[in-house]
C-alpha cells in the first residue's frame, strides 16, 4: 500500500505554482480518455524502463486511471531516492472532473 504522504488531491495540485505532470497509461487510454491541461504522456512501462526521465528536486505528479498504477510508480521512484514524485488521488477522471468546472 502507498504512503498517504506520496498522494496529492486535484486542489493542492491546482495550489502549486510548478509541477509537472506525467499521464502513464497507455497509448489507448490516453487516446480514448485524454487528461484536461497540459500535461506529457509516458507510459508506465517506458516511464520505469527510463527512470532518469524523472529529475530528482522537481515536483513530479504520476496520472494514471484510477491512482494505483500511478502509485505503484511513485512508490517505486520514493525507493530509489526520488523524493519529489506523487501519484493523482483518483487519477484521470477525478482530475477531468474537477478541471471542467474551473
């Protein structure tokens, strides 16, 4: 199970005033579901493959379709020293959701 610690909700990422924000699902869902926002698109696999892809010091939130998989990442990038990645509590949706009131 993930650190409560490694999660942040959709407001506090609207708090910050730098953050980068990486979608790792699949090409697929990506294309059937696209993030609102700027954002990059890295699958997970290649985003795991490729971790130097991840800045040690630089706010890093992982998107996926529902948190797990962007916290199974996140927790993977706390273990090998990345102290700056957090995973999307709810993932896409939740991020949709509450940008297409705003």
């Amino acid at each position: 199970m993930i650190d409560p610690s490694w999660e942040v909700d959709v407001p506090s990422v609207l708090a910050m005033e730098s953050v980068r924000m990486i979608d790792i699902r699949t090409d697929n869902e990506v294309a059937c579901a696209p993030l609102v926002g700027a954002y990059e698109h890295i699958p997970m696999d290649r985003l795991l493959n490729e971790p130097e892809m991840i800045k040690s010091g630089e706010v890093t939130i992982l998107v996926c379709a529902a948190g797990i998989r962007s916290g199974m990442a996140t927790e993977w990038f706390r273990k090998q020293g990345v102290d700056t990645v957090y995973s999307l509590l709810g993932g896409q949706p939740v991020w949709n959701q509450i940008n297409s009131m705003n």
